[in-house]
C-alpha cells in the first residue's frame, strides 16, 4: 500500500484520511496550526464555549457512513446528536413570526398557513415537491460521483423544473431564486424564507441558480442536527477515529511545496524545523506515492508552482469561479441568565430590507452598513455555558468581502447592528450581556480562502457554482474539502473525503457509491 500525506486537517481531510488508512496506506497529515477541525473551530472564555463554525449538521448520514465503514463504533457511539425541533424560528421585516417543524413537509405547510395566511403553505409545499425532483436529477452528480470530465454539462443544465410564468406576453420560467421567490413563492416573506438558505451559505440569491431550490429542501427532507457539546465535539471524534486508524498527526507543520517527479505528485516539502520524515526523503522533504490537500485553490496553486504545474487555470470549473462571495461575520455572546422555557436553538431575524440587503453584497456602498439577515443560535447546552444561570449565543449573517473591513469602525458598526437584530430572538439581551467577542474577516484576505463561505455545489450558471474537481492535472495530487467538489458544508466536506478516498484506493474508474 501507499505513502499518503495530507496537507491540512479539515474535517475532509480527516475524512478521507481516516478511509485511507483503513484501506491499508500510510497516512500523514500535516496541519499547519496546532489543532484540528479546520473551520469547525471553538472559542472558550470565562466557562463559556461556542462554535466558530458551523453550529448545526445536515445530512448526518454522511458521517455515519464514514464511521461504519472506519470502525466498529458508530457515530451516535461517539458523538450525542439531537434533532432540532423546531428547525428554526423566523422573524420577517413586518413583524411576522413562524416556527417551522423539523423534517416535516406537512407541518410546514401548515405552519406557513396560519402565519402567514391560507395558500402560503401550499405555495411552499408545492415549491418543496419541484425542489425534490431538481434533488434527484442532481444528488448523484454533484455529491455522490467525482466530477464529470464534461462538467459543462452540469453547467448548461437547469435541474429545476420552474413552473411557466407569463411576463411581457413572453412565457418565462425561474432562472434564478429572485425569480423563483418572485414568480413562484409570491410572497415576500416567502421569498425572504428562500433567500435565508442562499445567504446562509453565501450566496446572492439575485445570481443563484434555481436549482438552489435543493438547499431548502435538504433541510425539509432530512432535518436538523446538534451535536451535543458543540460541533467541534463532531470534529473531535472524527479526530479520534483517524488516530485509532494510525494516521499520524504533525501540527504545526506548514507545507510549503508539492513536489513533483516523473510527471507525478512523489512529496511534499515542510517550512524548516517542522518536519518528520517518512520514506527515503531527508530533511524537510518528505517522498510520498499521493499527496491529498485540504487547502483552498489560491494556496494549492502556491504550492504546486515549484511543481511546474499551477493549478489556478487548469480547466476544472470555469475561471469566473473566483468571483467574490460573501463572507461570514459573527458575534459570540456571553449573557447572564439561562434560556427562557421554549427558546428556539435557531431564529433567523430577516433584514428590513432585502433589497437594499441584497444591493449591498453585490456592490457594498453608502454612508452607514444596512442591517443584514441575522442567524442567532441559541443551543440550550450545558457544556457550553459556565452554569445554568448563563447562556452562550451566536450571532453571524453574511456580509460582502468589500465591506471595508480594514477600519474597525466597519466591524463596530455590523456588531450594532447584529445585536440589534438580535434582539427580537433574545429576551432582554442587552441587560444580559456580559460581554461580546468579534469574529472578522482578515483584512485582504482572499475570500476562496480562510474568509470566504464556502457553498455547495450547484448546477446551472455556467459552471460557476461548481467546484475544482478532487482530482487535478498533476497525478497523484488530489484536492479534499469545501474548496473542492462537492463544495462546501460539513456534509459535503465528509463526501469529499469518500470521493477523494475512492479515486486513490479504486483508481481513476471509480465512479463513486451505488
């Protein structure tokens, strides 16, 4: 079997290490920072803990899967996961309230109903059904299968079946959410309910393609999850599983090349005084059969340049891909008192105004911020809190990369603003508030890396919602987590991994599972 190194430990990294190693390779990985979980990271302070990631988990199928076929141990063994009802609570710019129940299409329905009056659910429901079939023309390809070599055939293609709409005596259907929120869900609130989905994983809803109509009806289909203790608990055992795999773990290793020999990835080089060989390879080179990189596309092309084989134009996904994407903004809340009888783990407080909201990601501007759509969540969880007369919040909305976060004036500004959406999910929170951390983007820094939100995959849009493909023009150099096929997300990071885990154990024909 293999030498393997694997550049990063994210959670697909991980993931795929942990496959690998149970395949019979050797694996490394080396993590430039001194710990794992890539963005599922915590912050701990006074007895207080919070996610800085994401606080939630869909598809946990996936997981399950890569604990089944890693170990004896399944995941509910190793990790307490707890469905969230209700999935979440909305609050619209009139004043409007709904809870909609987990994994449940009929109560939905009847919940949009009685908020927002009688056809509202119906229009939803119905939206849910066409958002299945665009699920089940896309599941295969865009998670379950490496990316096609003809990917622009997933480019060209719309899965969503839009329903004809008559406008200027022409008969158009839904190109994109706004369109589909507009022609089809015909409600505002509805729409804004749509466009929560989209921001949530930093999209514009103005430029996403209908078939995004899926990110929705994930979470309808198969519901919402916490991991008791905080997702970094998720991340936790995945860690633990790879160790009791024998994947070994070098932190603060920071590979600064993959080398190449006879056409092929055969190593890696590590910054000096960080490195532990294995194989033939001296010093801080290390000689490898694969090299798996859980690295975003700007820094896997850094490093693979003294490979002679940039990866930054290599035919992959279209080159517009880069364009700048939201990136997350969050605020950690320390409060004195426990959660009220009833608090919903998950409200979405809604912008005022989503037009202008939407006005600003594309092209940020004006004198002051605009207050953005707010998800606050409030796990009712012990191990995050010093005792039970406090609590642990988060507060994060998407926000554009240009939004000027080079002045601390600017992160001032949105953490007013936050609190103040913030309000109408939280009982009296600024008399509770003990104290906040700010959670920013670097400045500069490049919003495919460490800054950005990393979306899942998409067909349609010519391609520009499609990701780098797991594998790249350098054989035996393969890319891993939510900067890579199937995108982002820690469901997708999990598939990532099996995909990346299947091309190396399998070879080049393999076509993902049946």
């Amino acid at each position: 079997m293999g030498r393997i190194a694997v550049i990063g430990a994210g959670m697909g990294a991980m993931a795929a290490a942990a496959r690998l190693a149970v395949a019979g390779h050797r694996v490394t990985v080396y993590e430039r920072t001194e710990t794992y979980g890539g963005e599922v990271g915590r912050f701990e302070r006074d007895g207080f803990a919070f996610d800085t990631g994401p606080g939630l988990l869909s598809l946990p199928a996936v997981y399950r899967d890569l604990f089944v076929k890693t170990g004896k141990e399944p995941l509910e063994d190793c990790v307490e996961l707890v469905q969230v009802d209700p999935s979440a609570r909305h609050v619209f710019a009139d004043g409007t309230q709904v809870s909609l129940p987990n994994a449940s299409r009929a109560g939905v329905v009847a919940a949009l109903d009685e908020a927002l009056g009688t056809g509202a659910g119906q229009r939803w429901g119905d939206f849910l059904v066409r958002a299945r079939e665009a699920w089940d023309r896309t599941r295969r390809p865009l998670l379950e299968e490496p990316l096609w070599p003809n990917w622009q055939v997933l480019a060209e293609r719309e899965p969503y079946p839009s329903v004809p709409h008559k406008k200027l005596l022409r008969t158009r259907r839904a190109a994109t959410l706004t369109e589909l929120g507009a022609w089809e869900l015909r409600d505002e609130r509805l729409a804004a309910l749509l466009n929560s989905h989209a921001l949530a994983h930093g999209l514009n809803p103005r430029d996403t393609p209908a078939g995004a109509a899926v990110l929705p009806y994930l979470e309808h289909a198969f519901g919402t999850w916490y991991v008791r203790g905080g997702t970094r608990e998720l991340a936790r055992a995945v860690y633990e599983r790879c160790v009791r795999r024998r994947v070994e773990f070098v932190f603060g290793a920071e590979v600064t090349a993959v080398l190449a020999k006879d056409g092929r990835a055969a190593g890696v080089e590590l910054a000096g005084g960080t490195s532990r060989a294995f194989g033939s390879g001296g010093g801080n080179v290390i000689d490898v059969d694969h090299v798996v990189a859980g690295v975003d596309p700007v820094r896997l092309d850094a490093l693979t340049r003294s490979a002679g084989c940039p990866l930054d134009a290599d035919g992959d996904v279209r080159a517009d891909r880069k364009a700048a994407r939201p990136v997350r903004f969050t605020v950690l809340l320390a409060l004195r008192g426990g959660p009220e009888a009833g608090a919903a783990h998950r409200t979405v407080v809604h912008a005022p105004d989503g037009e202008t909201e939407l006005d600003l990601l594309a092209s940020p501007g004006g004198d002051r911020p605009v207050r953005p759509t707010v998800t606050v969540l409030r796990p009712d969880d012990p191990a995050l809190r010093p005792d039970d007369g406090h609590e642990s919040v988060v507060l994060s909305a998407a926000l554009s990369a240009e939004a000027g976060w080079e002045r601390e004036s600017t992160a001032g500004a949105f953490t007013d603003l936050l609190l103040e959406a913030a309000e109408a999910a939280v009982p009296g929170l600024r008399e509770r508030l003990l104290w906040h951390e700010t959670r920013l983007p670097e400045p500069g820094t490049d919003t495919t890396g460490s800054g950005g939100i990393s979306a899942p995959a998409l067909a349609a849009g010519r391609g520009r919602f499609l990701h780098p493909a797991n594998t790249t023009r350098l054989p035996g150099l393969y890319r891993v987590g939510s900067w890579s096929h199937p995108g982002g997300g820690l469901p997708h990071a999990g598939m990532s991994g099996a995909l990346v885990a299947g091309l190396i154990v399998e070879g080049p024909e393999f076509r993902g599972s049946q």
